[in-house]
C-alpha cells in the first residue's frame, strides 16, 4: 500500500514538472535602474550594471512559478563618480560589506493579459523586507542568433529606502531634504530558456 501511495504521488508531481522551464537573464540585456528626488526639486537617475536572475516559469500554473535575482551592488551608476562613491560607502549600501542586493519571490499571481504581480524577499544590506512587483512579460520568440527562445519581463515598484536602512540625509535651509525617500525602481530582463536534460542529450548525439 505504502509503495503504491508513492506511486500515486509521483504520478500527481510529474506533470507540473514536465511544464515548467528554467530561463537564465541574458547579462548583455539586463538592466535595473532608480529614481530618486534630489532637493526636493528634480530627481536623480541611476542603475546597477551587474544583474544576474533565474525564473522557473510553469505557464498551465504560474502561481507555482518563481524568481531570484542577484544585483552586484559595487556596479552602482548615476553617471558621477564622487556621487556613486558616497552611495557605496557606509552612508548607504556599504558596498564593501554587503556586495550583493537580492530578490526571491515568494508569491506569484496573474494579473491581467502578460500582467503579473510578483510579491518577494528583498534584501539590502543585512534587511529582508516584502516588496511587490508590476510585471509585464512577452510571449517566447526564437532567438535570430541562436537555437533558444527568449522572453522579455519589465518589472517595477517604488519602495521607502529607510525601511533599509538607507537613512542618510541632510536638511535643506529652505525645508524639505537632500534626498527623497521613495525610490522608483525598473528591471527590464531577457531571459533566455535552458534546455532540458533530455533535449541536451538528444541534441549532443546528433
């Protein structure tokens, strides 16, 4: 009885693993960038450079679909050297001690046409904290360069840097702060999809 209760259960499991798929973040077409007020009268522009990301997609169930990505927190960009010193340093993400920004989804849920809603852990600095998703994805192409299909994912979200630990500021004579506190984030990604065990071996035996 027990054996055939195993059984059973593997039967049950194979076919969500059968239709998921692992797809890797091509580096060369990965990017996060921010946004953030400055004197509280234009607003800053930034990125980070280094993005790596791996989605287990399982399209006949999407909520079963999940997401990590690791973002290379020394690779920070504003386009001013002196400037991205200071947000590297202890002021800010302390590069030095915590080289590594991440994110893993804990929820997926569909949220319209191509539309999702990914709600995960994002960790900065030594603080995990729930932040949620706006994502839009395409539909899987073919590669013109090479025989594997892509997939583009746009995420966004805003959150309160303090919540953090990014708490640095200094007040302005005039009122208000040098810099705000809510920073809008983007991550635009093409993924490209892994080829399965079995499509490896086939492929290497040809």
């Amino acid at each position: 009885m027990r054996t055939l209760t195993s059984l059973l259960a593997l039967a049950l499991t194979l076919p969500s693993l059968a239709s998921a798929s692992t797809w890797n973040a091509d580096q060369s077409h990965a990017s996060v960038t921010f946004e953030v007020k400055h004197l509280m009268i234009s607003s800053v522009h930034g990125s980070f450079d280094t993005v790596a990301a791996t989605l287990k997609l399982d399209e006949k169930n999407l909520a079963k679909s999940t997401v990590e990505a690791t973002i290379g927190a020394a690779s920070i960009d504003t386009g001013n050297e002196k400037r991205d010193g200071h947000l590297g340093g202890p002021d800010f993400f302390d590069v030095a001690k915590y080289p590594q920004l991440t994110f893993k989804s804990t929820k997926v849920k569909k949220a319209g046409k191509n539309k999702l809603k990914v709600t995960g852990d994002l960790t900065i600095k030594d603080v995990t904290k729930p932040v949620t998703l706006d994502v839009v994805y395409t539909q899987a192409v073919k590669s013109p360069f090479a025989p594997v299909n892509l997939r583009g994912f746009t995420a966004t979200t805003t959150i309160d840097r303090t919540k953090w630990g990014l708490t640095w500021n200094k007040a302005l004579e005039t009122g208000g702060v040098v810099v705000g506190t809510d920073i809008k984030i983007k991550l635009s990604v093409e993924f490209q999809e892994q080829a399965a065990p079995e499509e490896v071996k086939t492929a290497s035996a040809k």
